[in-house]
C-alpha cells in the first residue's frame, strides 16, 4: 500500500497540536501565590486571565501567614521584581521580565510558577521552540507537572515523526514523557474555575496524546500488540483523536503484517480493513483516499472471504469512527471440507479434492472420503520428485507440483527395470495406484501395486540396399 508523505501528515498534525494547545489555555492552573516578608508594596491589580495571582502584601513589620505549601518570597526586592513581570499584560513584556527575573534568581521558590507561565506566554506567541525549552525546565523541577509532560510528549513524538536525524531519541523522549503523564493523570488536580465537563475533556486530551506517543514508541520498536492498544486508547480517547488522520493512519501501519512473519504479532486484517476505511475517509487528497480504499477492501475480502456487504462496511466508516461492524468470517478450512465432502461422491472428486478434505476436514469427512477411495485403483497425473526402481514420489495437485512437493508415495510390486526408471521432473502421462493410507500435515497418501504407462519401443531401423 501507497505510504502517505510525512510532510501531509505533520501538516495535520500541527493542525491537532493548535487545538490541544487552545484546550490547556483555556483551563491555565492558577499559580501559587507569592507572599513578601516585611515589606509594603501595593497590592496588584486583578491579573488577566492566564497570568499568576499574587496574595496582597503584608503591612509593614508583620509577616503574613501564607496559605499552607505555597512559597513565600522573603526578600522584597526580589518580589518586586517577580511582581514587575507578573502584572505585564503583554505576553512579550511578561516573557522578558520573568527571564529577567529566572536569570537574577535561578533558585527561587517561584520556579515553577515562572517556568508555566512562561510556557504559556511561549505558546500564547507561537514560539514552539522557547515552549519547549520552558517546558523541558519545567519538568526538571517538577517531574508530575501535566502540562509539561502533555506538551513535551506531543511535540517530541512530531519531531520523531519528521525522520529528522535525532528522530529516535526523540520518540524515546517522547515515550519517557508520555508514560509519566499517563501514570500522574490520576492524581491531576482540577484547576480552579474549571467546569467538570472542561476538565474531563482535559484529561481525555491527554490520554489520547500520552497514548499515542507510546502507541507509535511500541511500533518502532516491533512491538506491534502493545502499539496496537496503545494506539486505539488514543483514538478512543476522544472525538478530536477519534478524526486524527495521524493516528488513524499510524493504525493502519500496527495491523501491516511484519516481515518474516511473526506468530506473536497474528494478522488482524478486520481490524486493518477498518482502519484504512477511516483512513481513506480522512485521507487529505482523493489519491490517497483510493489507496487506503483500495486496501482496506483487499483486507476486507481476506477476512470474509468475498466483497458481499463491502459497500455496507464503507457507509459505516464514512458515518463515524466505530465500534468496528460484525463482519462475518470466511469459512474455516474445516468448513470448506465439510461443504466439499458432502456436495458429491468422493470418488468423482479430483486428487486436490482428496488433499483437502483429508488434510482440512473433521474426522468423519475424512472418514466419508477415504472409505469411498480406499482399495480402489485410480488414475492420475503428476510429475516426478524423486525415484527408484522399488518407488516413486510423485506430485499430483497443481499447488505441489508448482512447490515441487510430493503428495503421493507410489510402490511397486515388481521394481522398475533401471532403464525406465522416471526422471526426476518428468510429467507422467498417467499413473496408476491403489489408496492404502495417507497421512494428514504434512499430507502424504500412499498408492500400493503402481503402475506406469508401458515404455513405447523404438521403430525398427530401415537400411538400404547395398549398392552392387
């Protein structure tokens, strides 16, 4: 199948990072406050949404008692600094003062509160990489921060999609921020001012891109059960993940059956032909809608074993993005022994018939088989695998004559004059054998008293008259 251009898909990608991004901003966690000791500053303004919420100073000569776990700014030059940034409402002049004051003041007590607010100063002004940097900063200091790890795990897993040179260490970051998301989400606390609704939709964001991360981590590492859950949790997570051509599309490739092939990894190819019917669906160009349909459909006939209720399969993930419609299965190997047994008289059945059904088939379809052909001599083709004067073993179905296997062990009561002994790969006009047994995987049958076509004489030689 057609692969889709990595530049197509980080297009859309970036797409869906915007829309995780509005969602964070638009629930900001209130910062914890910063209380000066003896000191007397007004009290600031109401801060825009967004900004960092200061507790009123003190009076002076009195220490307040701060509020309990939030830090407390002791030196009143370095809060007013910190209040200087803070009360910026432009998101530029807050970025510089609160450089400004991470640079007089690397160990302040308000680190992290400085470090989120600049990540989403960063963010507000679309400059990815200062984010990052704020965001990278920020998980050092506080490892369980969500929003950090959210925004890592994201962007890190689009770098290693881009195949850039530091593509793999970027899905292991990738990987090592997601599942550290993942793992502190329960404990995420709602942010103050936070609907239930907002903030479940929050969460379900996360998952969604925590999941995915770790989902597209597994794959690379051919790892392909755990990429395959991984990845459907991040496109069940959500309606926003649930459209996410990215992830449909990194579906697509889990179910792609490895080379050689792996029994750990067994094919899914209902799953697969789901995944690329969404594709084709959300595909972004009608060149890449008709490969994804194309295969989807191949897929779809190797599970069910024909194209019936195709069209009904499509309608349904052109409608929406699941659950996957029942499908029914193609007929097992036993199923189709079992309709070929009872259609007919075995002996009117050819030798491929015979293979099948006693290879395939339950015991009383195979049973039903050989009683009818047992004993009895029959006539057939094939071609020569191997010989000796005493036995032949010969190929009599056109798939193992085509694999140069042989399926039948033809004796003889009286050896072969070595003259006529078959070559071999020689085609046999007909051979002639009575069924004594068989054997089911890997199929042998065993033909008594053999015969062969009876070698033809060569023509006298005619010479001329001697000349007198």
């Amino acid at each position: 199948m057609k692969k889709i251009l990595v530049t197509v898909v980080l297009g859309i990608a970036v797409t869906a990072a915007a829309n995780h991004a509005a969602l964070l901003a638009q629930t900001a966690t209130p910062q914890p406050s910063a209380t000066p000791a003896q000191t007397q500053t007004p009290a600031p303004a109401t801060p825009a949404q967004g900004q960092t919420p200061a507790a009123a100073p003190a009076p002076s000569g009195q220490a307040p008692a701060p509020a309990a776990a939030q830090p407390v700014i002791k030196d009143a030059t370095e809060y007013n600094a910190y209040m200087g940034a803070l009360q910026q409402k432009d998101p530029a002049a807050q970025i510089s003062g609160f450089e400004a004051y991470l640079a007089q003041y690397p160990n302040s007590v308000m680190k992290v509160a400085v470090l989120q607010t600049l990540m989403q100063d960063y963010q507000q002004t679309g400059n990815q990489q200062k984010t990052l940097d704020a965001a990278t900063k920020l998980v050092a200091v506080d490892p369980t921060n969500e929003r950090a790890l959210f925004l890592l795990a994201y962007m890190d897993r689009l770098a290693a999609q881009s195949a850039g040179p530091d593509a793999q260490q970027k899905l292991a970051d990738a990987k090592k921020y997601a599942q550290a998301g993942l793992d502190n989400l329960p404990k995420f606390a709602k942010p103050d001012g936070t609907s239930d609704a907002d903030f479940q939709k929050m969460k379900d964001s996360m998952t969604g891109v925590f999941n995915a991360a770790l989902g597209l981590a597994a794959f690379a590492d051919h790892d392909y059960d755990t990429a395959r859950k991984d990845l459907k949790a991040a496109i069940d997570a959500s309606p926003e993940s649930q459209k996410d051509f990215t992830l449909i599309y990194a579906m697509t490739q889990a179910y792609v059956p490895p080379k050689p092939p792996d029994p750990k990894f067994p094919a899914d190819p209902l799953s697969s032909a789901w995944y690329n019917a969404r594709a084709s669906v959300l595909a972004p160009s009608p060149q890449y809608q008709q490969s994804f349909e194309k295969y989807a459909k191949s897929q779809y006939v190797r599970f069910h074993g024909g194209d019936d209720g195709w069209n009904d399969f499509l309608a349904a993930a052109k409608a929406g993005p699941g659950p996957i419609p029942t499908v029914k299965p193609a007929p097992t190997p036993a199923e189709q022994a079992h309709t070929m047994a009872a259609a007919g008289d075995p002996t009117q059945m050819d030798f491929a018939q015979w293979e099948f059904i006693l290879s395939n088939g339950a015991q009383a379809d195979q049973d039903l088989v050989w009683n009818a052909i047992k004993g009895k001599g029959v006539k057939l083709q094939g071609t020569v695998i191997k010989a000796s004067a005493t036995e032949l073993q010969i190929a009599a179905s056109l798939d193992d004559i085509d694999a140069k296997q042989a399926d039948v062990t033809l004796t003889f009561e009286t050896p072969i004059v070595k003259l006529h002994i078959p070559k071999e790969g020689a085609a046999l006009e007909y051979f002639v054998g009575v069924p004594a047994s068989y054997t089911p995987n890997p199929f042998m049958m065993t033909m008594e008293k053999g015969e062969l076509p009876k070698p033809k004489t060569a023509a006298p030689a005619h010479h001329k008259p001697a000349a007198n």
